[in-house]
C-alpha cells in the first residue's frame, strides 16, 4: 500500500491513525489508495497500538419513539457521518434512570474515547458529571460559564434577528410571537432575539405562549390567535418558536378569513420536512446540522489527541429559508395598512 502511494509505512499508519499529522494532498493520495485496494484496517490492532477505541459515545436525548423529534435524528445522521471520517464510530446509549450511571457506567468499560450530548439543559447533570471525571466530551448547546465551554451551537438569537430584519424591510409594523410551552434555553433564546430586535425595529409585538399540553390545548391556541388576527392593531406576521407551531398558525389565519402568505406572513424555526408539505411552503429558520456534527467531532478528536483547543464555545449561523408562507402581495399590503 505504501509502495503504491509513493510513501512510507509510517505516512499511511499517519494517514490511519493520525490524519491531522499529513498534508491534505498526501493524505488524500493515501486515502484515495486506501479505497482503491478495499483494505479495511483492523480495529483491535489499532485499538492495541495507539490505547484508542476509535469509538465515540452519544447520549441519545430524550425522546417519544412514536412522535420521534426530526432534528435530533437529522443531528444523528449527520454525527455519524462526520465520525465515519474521521475514524471513528458512534455508539448510541441511553439512560433509562440515572443519566450520571450511564456514563459511569460506559467510561468505567473503556468503550469510548469520548462522549458527546445534546439538548443541554441549565445545571445539565451529564455536563457536571463529564467535567468532574475529566473525560473528553463536546456538547450541542451551551454549556453554564463555570462548567468547561466545549460546546457548539447554533445562534438561535442571531437567527431570529434576521427573521425580524427581514419582516420589517417588508413593510410589517404589527407581527406576533407564539411561543411553545416548553421553556428550554434555545427556545428562549429564539423568543428573545426576535422581539427584542421586532422592537428595535419599531414593531409591534404581541407575546402569544401555547397552552399547556392537555385537554384540547391546540384548539385553545387556534382560538387565541384567530381572537388577534382579527383585533384591533392585528398582526401581518406571526412567528413562532418552531415549525410545529405554525401548522396552528396556518389553522388560526384561515379560521379569520384570512390567507397564508396572502394577507399573513408565517415564519417558523427548524426547517422540518413538513415545512414543504404545508400549503404555501412555510419560511423557516434551518439549522447548519452537518456544520454542527463536524465542528463538535473535530473539537472532540482534539480533547481526545490532547491538543489544545478554543477557550470558548463555537455559535454557527442558521440559514432563513424563504417560502410562499413569508411573501405578502401588494393588496395584502394595503388591506393590512387599513386593518391596523
């Protein structure tokens, strides 16, 4: 293989075990050889020479097998498509109780090199119990100042910013913000960069938030929004917390007898599949998944190699996604100058 290459035996070992150490042109020359000749290195062999088990552990979040969360398994792919790269495997767990045990329980085995999370929550016990053990770890979302900043995310306030700069520059002087029930950090963060940059701009907002879930909460929702859309003052825009949402947004509009995208600009946040199945389309703000997946694996390898690395977190842009659900038409423009 070596020979076929044009390098030395420690070049393709580098190549294998240790890419970062060869230049791009000769490691693509030793990849491309690599493939050609179909060989498949032996995981024990390695696993034995460098002390690495070339295996990274993910914590699965939590989640309902029936109604599966779409970015998370969008996040997933994308995560074992930037290991596969670089080396390396990812090994799915899950914590039935006690989600400190579960690490424990894997690192105590010695079947991962390191560990990645997501969904972190405010005082996250897994981020606490990575820290404590001085295990190399990377998470999707942002970690608490105290704890280590080995975090990649998306910049859910930058996103919506644009959202807001976006309505505006259209002509939108009264626009609404449904916020989901769910108060976690990143949705948060969404309901802030929205309104307070709507207000900066000079809008008007009106805070609607989801009920509760239980009992007929959707139809309370509907009900809420149809009462604004059409009083006094009544938004032209209604943006929310995420895509789910706006399927609510699109039943309340035409429950006013008004039309998505005609006379109302509907914008939502994720940019799920349903998005393309709504009639119109719906805007949202999509989240860079891949981007996300290589940055935490290539910041993890470097925890693992014990190379230095950023003394901060790592925010990346989302991408607005205009839709026919964002686009006013003229006549809509002036129906809505009458009806506020």
């Amino acid at each position: 293989m070596a020979r076929v290459a044009g390098v030395s035996r420690q070049t393709v070992s580098n190549a294998l075990n240790a890419p970062q150490r060869v230049r791009a042109e000769t490691l693509s020359r030793v990849i491309a050889v690599i493939e050609s000749l179909g060989y498949i290195p032996d995981q024990s062999a390695r696993s034995l020479k460098t002390g690495l088990r070339y295996t990274i552990g993910y914590m699965a979040p939590d989640d309902d097998p029936l109604n599966p969360n779409p970015v998370m398994g969008g996040f997933l792919t994308a995560l074992c498509d930037a290991a596969a790269v670089a080396g390396y495997r990812i090994l799915l767990f899950r914590p039935t109780n006690d989600q400190k045990r579960a690490i424990d329980t894997l690192a105590a085995a010695r079947q991962v090199d390191g560990f990645i999370i997501s969904d972190i929550l405010a005082n996250d016990v897994r981020v606490e119990r990575l820290a404590e053990l001085g295990l190399p770890f990377m998470t999707f979302g942002r970690t608490e100042p105290e704890m280590p900043q080995h975090w990649v995310d998306v910049d859910n306030t930058s996103g919506m910013q644009e959202v807001a700069r976006a309505l505006a520059a259209q002509g939108h002087r009264n626009v609404a913000y449904v916020y989901p029930n769910t108060p976690t950090p990143w949705l948060l963060k969404r309901a802030e960069g929205f309104t307070d940059a709507a207000r900066e701009l000079s809008m008007s907002v009106t805070e609607i938030h989801e009920p509760p879930s239980h009992g007929n909460h959707k139809d309370e929702l509907i009900e809420r929004l149809c009462a604004k859309l059409q009083g006094p003052n009544a938004p032209t825009a209604v943006v929310t917390g995420n895509d789910v949402l706006s399927v609510s947004v699109y039943d309340a509009v035409r429950a006013a007898g008004l039309r998505v995208g005609a006379d109302v600009s509907v914008v939502g946040f994720s940019d799920l599949p349903l998005c393309q199945f709504l009639t119109p389309q719906l805007a949202s703000v999509r989240m860079p998944l891949t981007a996300i997946a290589e940055k935490i694996v290539e910041l993890l390898l470097e925890q693992i190699r014990k190379q230095p690395g950023p003394s901060e977190g790592t925010y990346l842009q989302p991408e607005f996604i205009v839709r026919d659900s964002f686009q006013l038409t003229q006549e809509a423009h002036s129906n809505n100058a009458s009806r506020a």
